[in-house]
C-alpha cells in the first residue's frame, strides 16, 4: 500500500492506500467479490496458522477492497489505523460493545444521534453499562457526570440539527489525565474540515454514507484512531458480522478521489446559503458555525477549516406550511440524509421524530418550523432561487 504524510490532502484523497501496480494492471482498485480466499496448498494454511504470512480467508473478517479503503481513510484523517463497517450505527455499536464492559459507565451528550441515545440508553443497561446524559457544551455538567467507573465519553462535533461544535481542547483537558476515552462522531465536520485526533481525542467516527462516500449510493461506517484501540474493535467486527461489502468498498474508494474537490465547493456553498438565508425576512433563525450568531462561532473558527454545508434554519410555519413548503421545491430534493452531491432537505418533526410524542419532540429542541438543508454541490444561486420560489 502506498501514502506519503508528506503528500497534500487531494493527493492523498486519490492515491493514498491503493497498490500502484495490481496483478491486473487496472487503475482502479478491483472489486474483490468474493466470499471465500482460496489455498494454493496445504502449506499456505500452515503459514497462515502460524502467522507467518498475511493474507485473506474469509469475506468476514476482511478483503483487499476493504484494506485499500481503510489505508486511505487512516491517511486521510492522520488516524493510525482504521476499520471499515457496514453502516455508521454498526461502527458506532460495536466500537462501545468492544470497548466496555459490565459494569462500566458512559457519558454522552443529550443532542447526539437519535439512535445513538436510544442504543446507549435502551440497549447498553441490559447489559449492566450506565449511561448518563449531559447537555452539549456544558462542560461542568461533563464533569460533575464522571464516576470512578466512567469508561468512555461520547459526543458529536457539529452537532444535528443545531450543529452544536464542542470545545475539544477543553473536552480533552475533562476527560484525558483521568483516563476516560473519548470518541467523537464528526460525521457532518469531516477529515477535511475538522481533525479531533489531533486535539487528543481517542476514537474518530464517520458515517461514511455521507460525505466521505459523497454520492448517496452506498451505506457505511468508519473507525478510527490508535491500533491499539482500534484492533480490538476489529476484532470485535468479526464477531459481529458488520463487513463492508466489496462493491460498497470501491464505491467508497471512488467517490473518496474527489472529496477535497467536493469539500471545497460544500464549504463555499454552505456558507453562501447561509448567509442569503439568515437575511430572508421568512426565515426567523439560521444555525451554521460559520455566522457570527451561531452560539459556538468562535470554537469553529479555532479548530475547524471550513464549516460545512448543512444549514439548520427555523421558520413561523406550523407542521402542515413546512410540508407545503417543502412540496413547492424543484431541484432540492427531500430526504432525511445528507452529504451527497444532490442537495437534500428534511423536516425533523414529521421526517425524523414522526413516532415522538410532540411534547417529548419539543423538548428535544425539534420544533415545528425547524428544517435542515444539507446543500450539495449545485450553483449555490440555483439552490437559493429554488428556496426563494418555494417560500411563498
């Protein structure tokens, strides 16, 4: 596998983890579908019982695809090593079942992922693992919530939908000299915009679904960090069954060649909507990190290189005048994910929180008029034209 820290980011986006000269020549990574790794010979199973040699057995506990993928997302975040899954909530799950144990105790912030709250507060109490929730950038809070058996910190930076951007020098200086690990979801910040490994954060996750892949055509998740935190979690993958699949892997792998070119234009777009759309007379309120009004603006501006291309905005609509808003767009279109090329809208309430009691959805902070645009890689003044012609 070739990579050169030396090389630029784009570089490293297109050749970084992929082998030059591949027994077929191609310039494109092979799929490898298959499910099964053959053996030349008897003598070949010996070398590999004894560790002698590495190389692939079985589609489950890896394959080349798969390898050329994680080298260069570990290249591309300055990561040790890396491990791919099937889904971002599958990484998320098996990275917390590997790293704890009965007995143990997290804590998490309360606007993480909607179903990373329900799995650590539904699923980890029957196994004996405490969960306690804090508000998000509350750091005294984070502090007062550590116990003598507080295991792992989990947050999100930026946050969804408010895009919340956490301290990680002040979380780091919390958790790090009392030994509590922290993994940090920076999905919608990216390696681009936001490295926390370097700030000392121990466990980076991606939902890879979204701007690394960057094309809406494949599910994954991605860890990554030190080996020695990473390789148990690996270990733990073949136990569970969370492979990446081949097909998605090279997917991965080619959409990952044009991620600093992507990333520029989501960044520039990003900022231009939000900026029109903080001054449209209907539209009451604008979250992005990279206006002066959002609350975190500042820590954004110390710690990321560009802030993204999801804008949260509010407007005076009841649930029935969003949809209506909504169903007048004709180039964005409505869905609930994000990070593709296709600029995607979604209403949190009736999208999202459709099965949470209103009450219970307000107090979560998912109000009627709130809507989250993930602008993609479209004229910007096309995107806001379309928003403009829809907010009649």
């Amino acid at each position: 596998m070739k990579g050169d820290e030396r090389w630029g980011f784009s570089t490293k986006a297109v050749h970084a983890g992929e082998i030059r000269y591949n027994e077929y020549g191609s310039v494109t990574t092979p799929i490898v579908q298959t499910s099964t790794f053959i053996f030349k010979n008897i003598e070949e199973i010996k070398k590999l019982a004894a560790g002698a040699v590495e190389r692939f057995e079985y589609g489950r506990y890896g394959h080349p695809t798969q390898l050329a993928a994680e080298n260069k997302l570990a290249y591309l975040e300055g990561a040790e090593d890396a491990v791919l899954f099937s889904s971002g909530m599958s990484a998320i799950t098996t990275s917390l079942f590997a790293l704890l144990k009965s007995g143990d105790h997290i804590i998490i912030t309360d606007d993480a992922y909607r179903r990373t709250l329900e799995f650590c507060k539904k699923c980890l109490i029957r196994f004996d693992i405490e969960c306690t929730v804090v508000k998000m950038c509350d750091y005294e809070a984070m502090e007062q919530a550590v116990k003598p058996n507080t295991r792992l910190f989990f947050s999100e930076s930026p946050t969804n939908p408010y895009l919340n951007i956490m301290d990680l020098e002040r979380l780091v200086g919390i958790f790090k000299d009392r030994g509590i690990l922290i993994l940090s979801d920076s999905t919608f910040a990216t390696p681009y915009n936001q490295k926390p490994l370097e700030y000392g954060v121990d466990i980076v996750i991606h939902s890879a679904t979204k701007y690394l892949a960057g094309h809406n055509d494949l599910l994954s998740g991605v860890v990554l960090g030190r080996s020695e935190l990473v390789e148990p979690i690996r270990e733990y993958l073949k136990i569970t069954g969370g492979v990446i699949d081949p097909n998605s892997a090279y997917l991965l792998i080619r959409g990952l060649k044009t991620f600093d070119l992507r990333m520029k234009r989501l960044n520039e777009n990003g900022r231009i909507v939000a900026e029109r759309l903080e001054k449209h007379p209907k539209i009451s309120k604008v979250y992005y990190p990279g206006l002066p009004s959002h609350p975190h603006h500042d820590v954004a501006k110390a710690q990321m290189k560009g802030f993204g291309a999801v804008v949260t905005f509010e407007l005076d609509y009841d649930c029935d005048q969003v949809l209506e808003f909504l169903s007048r767009l004709k180039i964005i279109n409505i869905g609930p994910s994000l990070g593709g090329v296709e600029s995607l809208i979604t209403h949190p309430a009736t999208i999202s929180y459709y099965d949470v009691p209103r009450e219970e959805r307000l107090a979560l902070g998912i109000k009627d008029g709130l809507v989250r645009l993930a602008v993609g890689i479209e004229d910007a003044g096309d995107i806001l034209a379309d928003i403009e012609q829809a907010l009649v």
